[in-house]
C-alpha cells in the first residue's frame, strides 16, 4: 500500500509539472510567445533586388555555404551569372 501511494504521489507531481511547469512548453510547441505564426518568422533579403522573402516562398541557393533566398527566378539567375557581385553588394550595405 506504501508503494502504490508513493507512486500515485509522482505521478501527481510528474502531470503537475508536465501540465503546468517546466514541460507546459511541450504542450504548446515552444518557449516563445503563444501569439507567435508562421508568418512571424523571419525573411531572408534578395541579394539582387533587395525584397523581402519569406522562408516558406522564392526560390533558394546554396553558395560557399550560405543560403540565399530570391523572390523569381528572374533575380535567381542573374545571380547566378555573377554571384560575387551580388554578395560584395549586400555585404557593404550590412557593415
């Protein structure tokens, strides 16, 4: 009878913090606020155009490593063509 009173004692305990304490987060898919969307992520910035993408929409390029994102693939392929003049731009307007 100790045993089980012990064990419906953590159980208790183990649903108390699951629902309410450290693992209430579990339950609602993070730490962050629970106002947070998808459309609240953040956008990468079109290296040719400088637009504004959103992770889910565009097109995307790996290049040395880094992912690019571009709104067509009009901005994608000229990219493409001269990748270095695109990267030397963007990498002087965020210094």
């Amino acid at each position: 009878m100790d045993g089980l009173l012990t064990f419906l004692l953590f159980a208790g305990l183990f649903y108390f913090m699951m629902r309410f304490g450290c693992g209430a987060h579990m339950v609602h898919g993070g730490h962050g606020s629970h106002s947070e969307h998808k459309s609240d992520k953040p956008s990468h910035i079109d290296p040719v155009c400088g637009e504004a993408v959103s992770v889910e929409k565009g097109y995307g390029k790996m290049f040395e490593g880094t992912l690019y994102r571009f709104c067509s693939r009009a901005c994608l392929d000229k990219f493409d063509a001269n990748p270095q003049q695109y990267l030397k731009d963007s990498q002087g307007e965020s210094q």
